[in-house]
C-alpha cells in the first residue's frame, strides 16, 4: 500500500504557441501571414482577452497525463466542452493500492470552525497536527480494509468491475487529459482560488493544489495568453 | 444502512415528440407546417435514420432523475456532447448510507470462467448463491465499516470534501440528467447490450440494467424514433 | 420578389420553468423535491448566477424557428455548444426570392464616420435617407439580376447546389434553432448590445435586432433567471 | 476578379502520432509507457476501431487553413463538437474578389437527368461543356455585377456588415480550421462519397473535393489510423 499527500501530472504533448493564436485570429483581417512580433502579438491576445473574443484560444492544444485520486476525477470529469480523456480502467486492470491521505500542508485547511453550516462548501479551518495523525491512521486502516477485500474478490473470480464497488474514492487513477487553450482558461477560473480573480470560486482544498500545477504548465507552454488572462481577472474568452 | 441491487429512474420533464422531429427535419423542405400524418413522419424519420441525417434528433429533450452507485457515474459522465448533468454533492451534503450489492440476477453473471483472461471486460459467468452471500456479506460489513468512520470524520469537523475520501464507489448518488434523443441513442448504443446491434458493445451488467430502463423511457416518449432505430441496428444517426 | 427589413422568430417549444432549474441545483443538496416557494428559487438561483455555478440553467430547452438572411446565420451557427440546428436547404428545394433591404431605422446606424477605420467593426453612424433610398434600389436590382440568373440556372438543369452560387447573401433562410437557457445567456451576452452589460460586445446592428427578440422569448419563459442574469451585468454562468 | 476552379488547403500545425494514440488508450490498462511496436499499435488501433472506443482518437489535433467559397463553408461550419474556427470576417475587412465557377471536371456532374425530382439532392449528370461555358459566362458576369456594387456600398461609407449584403454564396473565404482524428473521421464519413463506405452518403460533388483533399492530410499524419478507419467501412470510432 501507499499512501501519498500529493498528485502528479506531466506534459504528454503540445501544440501551438501564442504567435499561432494569434495568426488564427488574425485569418479574419486577412494578416494571418509571416512571422509576426511579439508586441504585435501581445496587442492583439490581449484585445481578444478583454472583448471575449474566445475562439482564435481554441487553437492550440495541450495532453497531460495526470494521476490523482477518484474523487478529484469526479470533479474534473464534469467539464465536457474542448476537453477528451482516456483513464485507466478498473474493469480492464486491478487498480494498484496507492490512496490519498491529507499532508501537513493540507491539515492547516481541513477543519470547520465552531458554527460552520456543513451545506456551505469550500471552509478551510484550522487542524491540530496529532489530531491529523489520527485520523490518518484510521484512514490508512479503512483504505488496507476495503482494498484487501478486493484483493480476496478479485481472487475468488468476480469480475474487475463488480469486484471494485469496495474501493474507496481516495483511491488513485491516471487519465489523460487533452484540452486548447480556451477550455484550460475556463477550468482554471473555476478551479483555482486566486485572491485577485474577477469571479469568486471555492474549489476543495486538493483541487487547487492540482489546478494550480496544470495552471505552471499552461502558463509554461502560453505565456502570454496566461499573462493576459491573468490581467483580465483570469476571466476566460 | 441500506443495501440496493437496482438502480432507480424517474422521467422529471420532456419536450418534442417524433412529430416535432419531423417538422425539424421538414424545415430542410419547406414542410414543416401543420400536423404531419402518422405515415408521413414514419417515412421521413426512417430515411433520416438510414441516411444518418442526425441533426433532426436533437430537437427534443428528456430529463430523468437517476439514482445509482457512484461507479456507474463514473461511466455516465463520460458522455459529454448532448447530455447535462446536476449531481448530489458530498461536498454540501453528508451522503446517506445506501450502498450497491449485487441481487440475485446479478449472481448468474458474476463469475469469469476458467481461464478467463482479466483484461477481458465484460463477462458474465455464474457464481453459485452460496458463494454469493458470502460476498455480500463481506461487502457489508466494508460498507459498514467505512461509512461509520466517514460519520466519525464529519462529526470530528474534517471538512466534508476530505472526509468523503474513505467512502466507497459502491455508494449511492442522484443526478439529474438532460439529454436529446440522438445523444441518448448514442449512449443505448454503446451502454446495452444487444444481440441484435449491428455493433458489438460490452457494458458492464450494473449498467446494461439502468442504461435498458432509461431505454424503455426514451422508447415511450419517441417510439417511432425508437423503434427505426432498433430496426437499423440501433446505431445512432 | 420580397424585401424584407425585419426578421422572423416564432416559439415552437420550450421545456423547463425557473422552478426546475432550481430542482436540478438541489438536487446537490438533495432538497429537489416538492414545489419550493418563489423566493426560496430567486435565492437560490440569485446565489447560481453570482457564483458562476453555470450546469443547473442546463435543465431547460426552447426550440424557436427563425427566418433571417444567411449573413446572420453564418454568425449564429458558430455557436456550437448547446445549440441544435436544422436549417432549410438550398439542395433539396430552391430558395424563395424573399431578400434583405435595410429599413429606416437602420439608416440611423448604417454609416461610417468621417475617419473611420474600415477595420473597426460595429459602427453606427447616420445615413440621410434619400441616401438610403437610392442604395435600396441599386440593392434590389441586383437581389433581382442575382435571382434571375439563379432560376435560369435551375431551368436549364444544374443542380440545386451548383445553381445557387450567385445568390447573395442576404436572402432568407428558415431554420429551427433548440437550446437550453444556458447557451442563449452566452448567445445574449455577446449578440445584444446592452450599455449595461459588464462586458462590452459589439453585434452588427440585425443581429443585435434578432436577438433581443430571441432575448424577450427566453424572458418570458423563464422570467426569474433573465432577470437575475440582467442584475448580474449579462454574464452567463 | 479571379475566378477559381478549385479549393486551397494547407497544413498549419499537427500533433499526436498514431502511436500517441495508442498510448492514450493503454492508460486503461496502464501499459502507456515506453515506445511501442508498430503491429502492437496496428493491433490495438484496430480493436478500438472496431469496438468503437472513440476517444483515444482524440488525443491528436490537425490546424489547417482552408479557402474556398462561402457556400461550402455553410456546410461546415455546421459540424460542432471536436471543430474550432477561426474565419475571415467582412465586418472587419472587405473581401476581395474571388469567386467560383465549376470547371471542366465539374461539368461533369452538374446537370439533372430526366425526370429526376428536385427534391433529391446529390445527382451528378451530365452537362455538355458548350453549355457550361455559356453557364460560366453569366455566373460570371453576376458576380461582377454584385461585386461592383459591394465596392461602390463601401466608398459611399455603408459599413462592411450591411454593404456585403449584396455578395453572392461563391465568394472565397479563408478560414482556420482546427480538430482532433475521431471528429476527423466523423466530418469524412459524411461529406465523402466513397463506394467502399458501410454507409452511402451524397455529399455535394464540391464538398466531396475538399474533403478529400483533407483526407489526403489526415492519411500523411495517421496512416494507420486511417487505413483501420477505410478497412472498417469509413466508419467513425
């Protein structure tokens, strides 16, 4: 069994940079030609950005192999649009024992305070360190309990996908994940909590950690655009 | 704690009958006025289904509000273009205990064969009933176990996001989902499984069950649709 | 042959009150059932629009049937998600002679001023209408020249979609248009030119006509929602 | 005035091999490490193809740039899901005078039989070529006629939305076009006449040869996937 506090993600492929943005916008001035310079560039992604322009951010295209728990995957799963996933699959392939448990980064957000409404999402309290210790144990108990009784179905002979029903959300899966520009922008104003965002969001506590790493490779790959974007209260086109 | 071994569906809304579809499809012509005559729409509908002229299909809308293990949604989300979901959130809400065991239908299609290879989805062998209790049996008592630490987790104030991570995939979950006819006869396609499909599908059984109750509904609002599109080998247009 | 100065668009359906938005966010909390009392639903949809919470307005759909040159509906048809299309088709029956010719009021807004940037798009300056008429008649003429060749074309035999390569434009076509609230709140936000709209947008001056007709059948099927998303500076969820 | 014949499409930006594909699909069984042989990508391509697990042909993208007349891109534009555009735009420059006349291969295929019904799109008959260049004539003269006047609208300071009203559906346009392998194949199983595909489909001859020139491209950049795609009957996955 293992038990890890954090997720990982890599850059699979790429395609696309901020002059290609810019050149697909530019096909509708008919100036989609040539090498164009950088403030020329910057100019026009950042008059796109402001006015909502969201199309000519389509063009581009990015493929991250991410693995992190099953109850992030549900989150993430839900955005539809510019987005293709292939993941890994409990009904071809036992899942490895790898289950999330909460670090020490995480036990500073993980309690609700004295009066908190539980219907209100998205608190992040204060957790005494034994305390999480505790917790933990349990938790590392009812992950090797839930798994060894999987282990014991699949040995008996049921088949991969009714034998998983045991298996707990915190446990992890990889997933390919391809999406442009535009659809990165408008998963990462809903995913991470920036102080300086236009629009209010709450992700939990583990999906910002994830959005945030997917954001560096974003920002890696187009600059500008996420400079931009950045700028604009991280509102996507 | 509450223990299930089918799934449940109810219709919520719906808009547009076969008719309706035709008269979308009649814009094309000019047609599409007054009330068709029953013989008119069946033949428009079954060029357009052979012909897969898709794009009339999507000119309806039915929404059900489904109710079933959190490892059938995890398949059901996949489906992206066409269908909308609202899903019970463990982030607003403490889930309640009611958790998947297979029935006694389930038993006879269990187990895989001697030699079955597990990277193999999708086989249905038998597994004696006593072996069957015994499994469920074991089943509960994971559930039990889990749920009652997730209980223990809230009541000690872990932030309904993290303490979630130990519950199941075997838990229950609702969700309202909206979808048009031509995306629901792409989902019936590839999620039941059929021997007269002109293309092979192997869903697991779980969904198979819900995926043929949502069949029923989609057959009922649209029967004619439903019924040219069973007679082309229930390949969506 | 038909001038026309205005556009078309007629209800065909619509599915889906303010109220079963509400349900399907409640289902997260699983409070969707039961009728809830108005302004338990304002509240609730209020706090939806505000937090960007974008899937419940998913749970609705209108079809309405536009007739309207093909130079606004090679902007409309862009619209790609949550749309459905079915469009009257020059191949299967030839187009009726019934043509585009702006009216006064759009003479208010038809000229570029002095200086102006041909690059910049959405002006609306003045025309002097005997300028106008004039324009109109030279217009017309070759709508007619245009049409003429186009049914000779026809009569000696070509076929439909070879024969209609002349026609300009700005002759009408029908077409069935079904969406949820969702996307027609995007639709909206970027095609009606509101000076109180958070983010600027700039329609040519028909689309901006056709779409606040499109605007004021979505207010009046779903009153609750449109107002909350007018108060919200016409940001789309 | 140029008068074109055929239709330009180039290759802008391409990523994700056949082999990227296959690795996208064997992170279901966690083999998607390391560089695979050719016949074990042939083997599993094929077995999705197939099956019609489509979504591991999605993790590729193919940008090209396409001209050809407005009345071809009315047609494609209509394909959603999996397509991003970016066009030229007459509101923010004039389009310049090119336009379409069928050529001499065209002639071909352009005239009706006999008695054949308007209402059946898709004939190709034959069209004696002192006929057509009689035909070719006219058209041409039409779009002269109707382009002049759009330049005389523009130097009188009708803004450019409202003064194209007059251009005729044979204009060229430039426009990006961006989509992964599995839309690829969707958008070619409907727009290609080919004798070999499982079903017929009646494209118009001129969408028939652009689309084949985007064949052509999607064939260098996935050979094996499109020689799967031809074997199962051009089929989309």
């Amino acid at each position: 069994m293992i038990f890890k506090s954090d997720f990982d993600i890599e850059t699979i492929q790429q395609m696309g940079t901020d002059n290609m943005l810019a050149r697909a916008a530019w096909v509708s001035t008919g100036k989609d030609v040539g090498d164009p310079r950088t403030e020329k560039v910057v100019g026009l992604l950042s008059f796109l950005m402001k006015n909502r322009h969201g199309t000519p951010f389509e063009h581009g295209s990015l493929t991250v192999r991410i693995n992190m728990p099953i109850f992030l995957w549900r989150e993430w799963h839900r955005h539809r649009v510019g987005f293709s996933y292939n993941e890994e699959s409990a009904r071809y392939k036992p899942l490895d024992p790898v289950f999330y448990q909460p670090g020490e980064e995480r036990a500073k957000h993980s309690m609700k305070p004295e009066g908190f409404k539980p219907s209100k999402p998205g608190f992040r309290g204060l957790l005494p360190n034994d305390r999480q210790d505790c917790d933990n144990r349990d938790l590392r108990a009812a992950y090797g309990f839930a798994y060894n009784l999987y282990l014991e179905r699949l040995r008996v002979g049921i088949d991969n996908g009714l034998a998983r029903v045991c298996l707990p959300v915190g446990i992890y899966s990889a997933c390919y994940v391809t999406a442009n520009p535009r659809s990165i922008m408008h998963f990462l104003s809903l995913r991470v909590d920036d102080p300086d965002a236009h629009f209010e969001t709450h992700p939990q506590w583990e999906m910002d950690q994830i959005a945030r790493k997917y954001e560096d490779i974003f920002a890696f790959y187009w600059p500008i655009t996420h400079q931009l974007w950045v700028e604009n209260g991280r509102v996507a086109p």
